[in-house]
C-alpha cells in the first residue's frame, strides 16, 4: 500500500506541474531547422541560469523526436569542451598514485586507487601493463599506435576544441518503465556543462577488442573520452563521500567543492534534476530519486541523488523519456 500511494502521489505531481509532451509525430529523427532562444520560465524545470555560464556557447528551443517516437520541445544545449580542471590519471611509476580504477579481473577486483596493488594484480592476471623498469604502459589515444601485446592504462588527451550538444525535454514525460543506465550510457550533463555517464568499461570484458586496458578516473570520478572531452562516471559533490565508504583513502576529491547540505549538480537526460545530499535521503525510489522541495524549486519537484556510497554514485535508471539522439560533439 505504501509503495502504491507512494507512485501515485508522484504522478499527481508530475501531471500537475509539468502537463504533458507534444503529440506531433517526426518521423525522420531530425530538429527543426528553425530555433527559439530560450527563456527563463516557471514552467520548466531546466533555465539557463542553472548553469555556469563560461562554459555554455548557446541555450534554444528545438522540437525533436523521444525515444518513445513521440516529439516534444526540446532544449539544445551547447557547451565548450573541458570545463573544469581534472587530473590526475595514470600514474608515471608502479611506485606512484595516481586516480581510480575500476578492476573485474580475477585478482583484488573492485574500485579502487591506481597504484601498485591494482597494477600487480593485473600483472598477476596476465595483463602485461608495467615494463621491465618499472613504468606504466600509457596510452593518450593522440601519440601513435600502440603494442597489441600489452595492456595499457588509458588516459586521453584533452581537446579544448570541441563543442557538445544536449537535447534535453523542456517537459519531462514518464517512461512506461525504467531506462537501467548502461555502461558509459549518457545519463545526463551537469551545471559546468560536462556529460554525466554511466559505469565507465571493464578491463576483462570479452566484448572488447582487446582485453586488458584499464580506463584511468580522476579522484572526482571524471576522465576524458578519446575524442579528448571531460566527462563524469561519479558525481563529484559526493565523492568523498564515496570514496570513505570504500575504504580509500590515498586520495580525494579537491578540485571540486564537496556537497554539506544539497546542491544542484545538473539535468538528467529526460529533463528531471540532478542532486548531492550531505546526508543521503531515506527515502528514494529504485531510481534514487524522490520528489521534495529544493533551494531551486520550493514548491517540490521530482529529481534524482546521487548515492554517498555506491561506486558509480550517478542514478541507476531514470523514470523519464529521453531524446533520440540525444548527445553530439564536433
């Protein structure tokens, strides 16, 4: 019954402050070709001054297809590539520190720092990562072809070049069921204008083309793609957080200001908020959301938590239709 009263209430307050998405049909995928700036409005939940603007290049209005086939007003958010400051990855040395990792071989699996037990373990399950001199095989996707036969901690250049773009429902639209995000799945884009994915790869997923190669994090839980962006698979806010309930304590989040009470961390990709609790809630629903008053929206809204221990801590699912084709770079 309390799990019954619970959706109800919250699609009583969906219906109520958001109305409904357009009915037109596209049929080809495509945004208009004419855009509207957008303005700031009570009637939506994503404004332009939510963002830090250094960083956004242009904020409009398009219509676009859902991934429900349906069309709806959408924003088109562009932001320049690499808003915030980010390091470090790999380590020089097995002797160093460097960010994090995420191992799923059969030696010491799990979350954690890039140092000397994690590379020792890779070795031990016979990936070939640290040569004879003790340096660590590192692999910038920008410096050249790289050795078949070993495996590489992986590090990306930056291009401070490239402009992203978000399509974004002004009105969120309830899915018929939950989006279970997947690896490296868009789940949305935060305030700085960075994307928020999922859980970055594994090492020893057979899918890949070559095993073995282990993606470096930052302490805040961000790296660059190999097209050179900066994106996150955690939200920093809480990464401390995090970090004390795994047991590591190497290193820390000090690039970005760590969350005591709640803040607005940005917009998930079917148009619902994104937020970091000092304390996490007790009552979020299995998408880690909930809907209650916030600095921003005093009257209550829908939005999803960041979790101050799982790692990932960004949501898991997501209650609302996305974009089709939500997310582009040059």
């Amino acid at each position: 019954m309390f799990k019954f009263n619970y959706i109800f209430g919250f699609l009583t307050i969906i219906s109520l402050n958001f109305g409904s998405c357009s009915s037109d049909e596209s049929t080809d995928g495509s945004t208009d070709a004419e855009t509207e700036t957008a303005t700031d409005s009570g009637d939506y939940l994503i404004t332009e001054a939510a963002f830090n603007g250094t960083s956004l290049v242009s904020f409009e209005t398009v219509t676009a297809t859902l991934e429900d086939g349906s069309s709806a007003e959408c924003f088109q958010l562009t932001f320049s590539s690499n808003p915030v400051e980010s390091g470090p990855f790999c380590p020089e040395t097995i002797n160093d520190i460097g960010g994090l990792g995420v191992y799923d071989g059969d030696t010491n699996p799990g979350f954690q720092v890039m140092k000397a037990a994690l590379f020792n373990a890779m070795e031990a399950d016979g990936y070939d990562i640290v040569d004879d001199e003790g340096n660590i095989n590192t692999d910038d996707f920008a410096s050249g072809p790289v050795d078949g036969d070993l495996a590489y901690c992986l590090q990306a250049a930056p291009d401070n070049n490239l402009q992203l773009t978000f399509l974004i429902p002004t009105t969120p639209k309830l899915a018929s069921s939950n989006n279970d995000i997947d690896t490296i799945e868009l789940v949305g884009v935060s305030i700085d204008g960075a994307p928020i994915n999922g859980a970055p790869p594994s090492v020893a997923n057979p899918g890949r083309e070559k095993a073995g190669n282990i993606p470096s994090l930052d302490p805040c839980g961000g790296h660059h793609d190999p097209a050179g962006y900066y994106h996150w698979h955690f939200v920093a806010e809480s990464m401390n957080q995090v970090l004390e309930a795994n047991n590591i304590t190497d290193v820390s989040c000090t690039l970005v200001e760590q969350v005591v009470d709640t803040k607005l961390i940005g917009f998930a990709k079917d148009g619902f908020p994104i937020y970091a609790y000092g304390v996490e809630p007790d009552d979020l629903d299995d998408c880690g959301g909930r809907t209650a008053a916030t600095t921003e929206y005093p009257d209550g809204t829908y939005h999803y938590v960041a979790s101050n221990t799982d790692a990932p801590n960004v949501p898991k699912c997501l209650k609302g239709v996305a974009a089709s084709n939500n997310f582009s770079y040059q």
